[in-house]
C-alpha cells in the first residue's frame, strides 16, 4: 500500500539572488532546461523559475527521495512529472511568492496570486452563475474572487490540463473541485 502524503513548502523571492542562481546554480542543470530559463525575459521569473526548482529539490529532500536534480518530464498538456516516481509535484509564483507542493501516492496542483485591484467583469464570461453572485455580494471582491480563481486553477492543474480546460468547467462545493 502506497503511503499518501502533501508537502508544500513557501519561499518569498530576492532580486539580490539573481547572480548567485545564474553563476552557481542553474549551470548545474541540463542544458535543455538552462536555456529554457534563459529564455525568460524578466529577471523576476528567472528568479521564481529557480527558486521552484530549489524548493522541488528540498521537498523531495524532506520527504527522502535523494536525487540532486530531479529528472521532470512533461504531459503533452505541460504537466510537469518526475520521471519514474509515484511522486506528484506542482509549483506556482505569483509577484514575489513562489509555492511548491509535492504528493506521495496522490496528484496535486497549487496556484498562488498576488491580490491586486482588478476588473472582475473582464473574467465574468470564465466564472459559474453563482461565483459571479459570489463575489459580487462578498464584501471584499477581489479577495472573493482569487479565492475561487486559485481553488480552479489548482484543481486544473492537479487534472493535469492547466489552463488548457476552460475555469467554467470547475466546479467548486465546499472543499471539493469537480471537472465537467
């Protein structure tokens, strides 16, 4: 019997890191995936991009799988999947926030948003009748709607179809995300 178990670790970025993670860090990997990073345009995501891969390899670490620079594959989808493992993993950043969640014997996905002021009504055609009442009667909106935004995005994501499925196809009741 497969033992289930979630880690999710959290780390805040630092532009100060940036130097150290491209000098000492990323030419560590395999050349695919260092120009992979490269090929971000802001140094923002460079840093998020690495700071993912270092908290995958910690969470890895915590739970006792020892591998110095996991072997990821991806779906056709873009699911990220360490190659031959029963071991599911997502990472997420928004602004300077990075998430990583690592599952034994179970899938899982975990968005991160950095809550700003925005247009609702510009999201209103990817919301369900009753999110939209939601957030419209909920005395923070914003709040309201990246509550529900992230809780579809994460269940997308554990399905292992990202955004590649449309938000209106999640549907959310009480702690549970059910694909249509």
């Amino acid at each position: 019997m497969v033992q289930h178990s979630i880690t999710v670790l959290i780390s805040q970025i630092h532009m100060e890191e940036y130097e150290g993670l491209m000098s000492n860090y990323l030419p560590q990997f395999p050349e695919n995936y260092q120009k992979r990073v490269k090929a971000l345009r802001l140094k923002e995501d460079i840093i998020r991009t690495l700071t993912g891969r270092k908290m995958l390899q910690r969470a890895l670490t915590i739970i006792n799988i020892q591998t110095e620079f996991p072997n990821i594959e991806y779906s056709d989808l873009g699911k990220p999947k360490l190659k031959g493992e029963l071991i599911d993993f997502n990472i997420s950043h928004s602004n300077e926030m990075v998430v990583c969640a690592v599952a034994l014997g179970v899938q899982i996905g975990i968005d991160i948003e950095y809550i700003q002021k925005i247009k609702i009504a510009n999201f209103k055609n990817m919301l369900t009748t009753p999110e939209w009442f939601e957030i419209n009667s909920a005395n923070d909106s914003d709040r309201t709607f990246y509550d529900i935004w992230t809780k579809k995005e994460a269940a997308l994501k554990t399905h292992g179809s990202g955004l590649h499925l449309p938000l209106k196809s999640v549907k959310l009741k009480r702690n549970c995300a059910i694909i249509y």
